[in-house]
C-alpha cells in the first residue's frame, strides 16, 4: 500500500481499504429506557416505566463497529456462550454485516451481557451476566486456529481486553508472535489481569488507572514527571514501540520512544463517555497500519473519543462528522512528519 497521503481525504479514502483483526471479550450492551417520575414505596429507588429496549453489540464487537464505520473490514475473534444470549449476538453481529466465521461458540461458557436501565439521559443502574475464569485448552487451541485463519487477510490486528477470559498470556504471546513474523502491527486496549503480558507490541492504550493498576504505582494526576517516568518503566518492560494513554478530560499522551506528546481534550458537551476507549482504540489501529506518524495518530483518535462521549450509550464514531472536524482544527497540516 502507498503511504503517502497529499490531504487528509487521501488518508480517509486509504481507510477504506484496510482489513483489521480484532480478538478479545465480545459482549452484548442491553439497554431499558423508560421514565422515572416517582420512588418506589417498596425501597428508596426510582421506578422506571419501560419506553423502549435494546440490544446493542459491545466490548471487542463494539470496536468493530468503529472499525467498520471508519469505512474499514472487521474480523472478529472470540468465544461465545453456547446460549440464547449467543445466539442474539451471532444476529446481531449478521444485522450489522460483520463477518461471524471467528466467532466461537461454548457449552463450558455464557455470553457476557451488560443490561443498563436508563431514565432519560441518567443511568440508573447496570446488571452484568458473565464468567471471567480463562478459557480451556480445547477452547484455545480452537481460538488460536480462528486466529491464524483470519491474520493472513488483515493489516493491523487489535487485543481487546476486557479480563472476561478470552485471554491469558500463553495466547497472548502465541497471537503477538504470529503478527510479528508476518510483520502486522499489534494494537493493544489492555486490561488489569494481563497488562504486562504483551511483551513485544506495536502500540499499547491504557487510560491513566489502568497504567497506575497495571503498574503499581500511584500519583496525583498532575504529577507530570512521576507519570512520565511510569510510560518510560512500561516501555522498558513490553519493548512496546509506542504508548498512547488516554487522559480522561485532559487528553491523552503519545511516546513513540524518541518524542513525547500531550494532546488536550476538545470541549465537548458530554452526555455518556461509554465505548470512549473502543473508538479510540479503533482509529489508533487504522493509523498504525497506515503508518501515520505518532502525533498524528493520538490527535485523530483523541477527536473521534470526543465525539462519540456527545452520544448516549455506546455508539460507533461517525466518519464524516470525525473528517470535518480534523479538517476543520487542521489537523493533517500541523503535522508535518505525519507519515512515518
């Protein structure tokens, strides 16, 4: 593929043509809206009337669909619950056009579901059914092979993780081995349980707890020095070629091993900041595979973060709205080394 890009709609056009692997933790997001008028005389809690339900695809799925809104294919990976809840995920995933020849389906397994009860704009409460104990060694030879089928038809393949045991670090390390040898940059959305299993990544995007959780360490948030010194540690300890941590409200923060750069939020009127991180993950990965330069690729998926917390619920990042807006800040331009 030719990497270089005259404007930002060649880069945006250049997206069109990616194919993107993303294994980890599938879910399905269930949404109740209704509206809250009145406590309940039986408990200290507001009485919901139903309006409408929903189910809406989630977790490493839900990175997919920013993936495919960014005009990109999805390959998904994991392993499903052998069960009425799979059994809504395999339909929603064909609703949506994604692929579903890497989905696996398990008796010993359920399919993760997050129900989220919601009046108006408020969430009100969220109930979660789930198993989080690791995969057996039937299911992760069966995974691996998934894995191997669908690595030789992509550019860039993402970890999503989510500690809801689709990973554990003898398949990390087999899945990160597999794309270094055919040369696929490896994006990584880590969780507590295996943070310091991806030795040898391409790119790793923790938010600020999830590096002091990871790291064990602790420091006020504007603790410059300390956090920096913490990404040099987890640099060191994963030869991870780039680093990109989100910082909430602040931004997010990009080393690439020779520069280091803060980015600042953009203001935004923030309705629901859920599926944030999936879609930062998912522009971040487009751009490793096309060989953007750092900088450039945190400010894009920094602006596509910030849209999609204007939505509420977890929505896919919109491309053209995404487009606009890094062309309206100028963003292209005021990078000038943005290939690598």
């Amino acid at each position: 593929m030719d990497y270089s890009f005259r404007s930002l709609k060649d880069l945006f056009r250049a997206f069109d043509e990616l194919n993107v692997l993303v294994v980890g933790d599938v879910m399905i997001d269930s949404y109740l809206w209704g509206k809250s008028t009145r406590i309940s005389p039986e408990a200290p809690v507001p009485i919901v009337n139903v309006l409408k339900r929903e189910m809406r695809l989630g977790g490493a799925a839900n990175v997919a669909l920013n993936v495919q809104a960014m005009g990109a294919k999805p390959y998904l990976c994991s392993v499903i619950g052998d069960d009425k809840d799979g059994a809504d995920y395999l339909r929603l995933m064909q609703e949506k056009g994604l692929p579903t020849e890497g989905i696996l389906q398990s008796t010993e397994r359920v399919t993760t579901i997050k129900h989220r009860i919601i009046s108006g704009a408020q969430q009100l409460l969220r109930v979660d059914s789930e198993i989080e104990h690791n995969l057996t060694e039937e299911e992760e030879e069966r995974l691996e092979a998934s894995f191997l089928q669908l690595l030789d038809k992509v550019d860039v393949v993402i970890f999503e993780d989510y500690d809801k045991g689709v990973f554990s670090e003898r398949n990390i390390q087999r899945f990160l081995q597999l794309s270094n040898e055919r040369g696929i940059p490896s994006v990584i959305d880590p969780k507590k349980k295996n943070f310091l299993s991806y030795v040898g990544c391409s790119l790793f995007k923790p938010n600020l707890k999830e590096l002091k959780e990871g790291l064990k360490v602790d420091f006020s948030d504007e603790n410059q020095e300390a956090f920096e010194t913490a990404v040099e540690d987890l640099q060191e300890r994963l030869q991870v070629e780039q680093v990109l941590v989100t910082l909430s409200e602040r931004g997010v923060f990009v080393a690439d091993g020779v520069e280091k750069t803060y980015i600042e939020a953009h203001r935004r009127s923030i309705s629901d900041v859920s599926g944030a991180g999936d879609t930062v993950i998912s522009i971040a990965a487009l751009c490793m595979a096309l060989r953007t330069s750092a900088p450039f690729m945190a400010g894009l998926s920094n602006l596509g973060g910030g849209l999609v917390c204007e939505q509420v619920g977890v929505v896919p990042v919109n491309k053209d709205r995404l487009f606009d807006e890094a062309l309206r800040i100028g963003l292209f331009e005021t990078n000038e080394h943005r290939i690598a």
